[in-house]
C-alpha cells in the first residue's frame, strides 16, 4: 500500500518536475543550489507520501514544501553567519598584559579636535557629540525628534566630514 502510495506520487512529481525545477531556480538565483533544492523537495514529498491528501492541488502542496525546505535553509544560513558575543564584559579589555599604545594624542590634541567638532553644522554635530557621549541611535532620534535613519547618515557624515579636516591638519603639520 505505501509503496503503490509512493509510486503514485512519484508520478505526479515526474509530471511537475519542470515547473518545481524553475520555481527552485527562481528562489536560489543559482543551478547548483536550484537543483540541491529540487532534490530536498522530492525526497521530502516521498518521504512524506502518506501525508499527501488524494485529491488535492498536488503542484501546490509541492511547491509549498520547497518554499518551506528554501525558508528553514535560509534561516539557518543567517544563524551560522550571525555572531553572538557570550564572553562577560570586559573580559578581553582585562585579559592581556601587551598594552597597545596610541599616539593619537601626540598627532592632535583633544582641543583642536573639539575646534574640528565645533565647525561643524547643527545638525551634523548635535547627533555626532550625543553619539561621542554614549547616547544610542535610537535615543539621539528621540531627544532630536528626527527619524533613526536621519541621524544615522547625519553621524556618518560627521564623522567623514571630520576625517577630511583631521588629514587635512596632518597635512598641515608635515
């Protein structure tokens, strides 16, 4: 009886083959990951034949199956590419006797820097200086009443723009 049941599916999976096999393509945007996901799909709906309603629209069921089988594959890959810090705090600031020195106080001093900070426009250094003081994102969006991706873009420009006088004050110096 199963086997007769599995035969019969096999069948109908011969019969869309074709059209599971470009809806794959379609979903991966690549052959060799098309046609890996067109093998999990068929031995799934084998696999779970019994499941199968007699009847039913069998190119959608199938076709549900890959997009589920595509989902949970795409979901664990981002889970893999994720990296999640689970040391305690300050366990790597603490951890080392090799101190890294930093000179950037001998190429500018801290005052000229708040002079650099300063010409800079409202709108660029009020988001920049909350930033500088520890406030997050969302928090600086809040108290400026601007949208998050507003301050965002207004800080990364801050931060170019003072790039830019920084090297150009280097430069000076040389």
């Amino acid at each position: 009886m199963i086997i007769q049941l599995q035969n019969q599916i096999q069948d109908q999976l011969d019969k869309i083959s074709s059209s599971l096999r470009a809806f794959s393509l379609k979903l991966t945007g690549n052959m060799d990951d098309a046609e890996d996901l067109y093998q999990d799909t068929a031995l799934r709906i084998i696999t779970n034949a019994d499941k199968y309603n007699q009847g039913t629209n069998f190119k959608a069921w199938s076709i549900t199956i890959m997009r589920n089988i595509f989902i949970n594959n795409y979901r664990k890959k981002m889970r893999r590419n994720l990296i999640i810090d689970q040391t305690p705090n300050n366990y790597y600031l603490n951890s080392g006797s090799n101190a890294v020195e930093n000179d950037g106080e001998g190429n500018i001093n801290y005052k000229e820097l708040m002079k650099m900070v300063d010409v800079l426009p409202d709108d660029f250094r009020k988001p920049f200086m909350m930033a500088y003081q520890g406030f997050k994102y969302d928090e600086i969006a809040e108290e400026l009443d601007s949208p998050l991706g507003t301050i965002k873009s207004r800080i990364f420009f801050a931060r170019k723009k003072l790039q830019k006088m920084y090297d150009n004050a280097m430069r000076e110096r040389a």
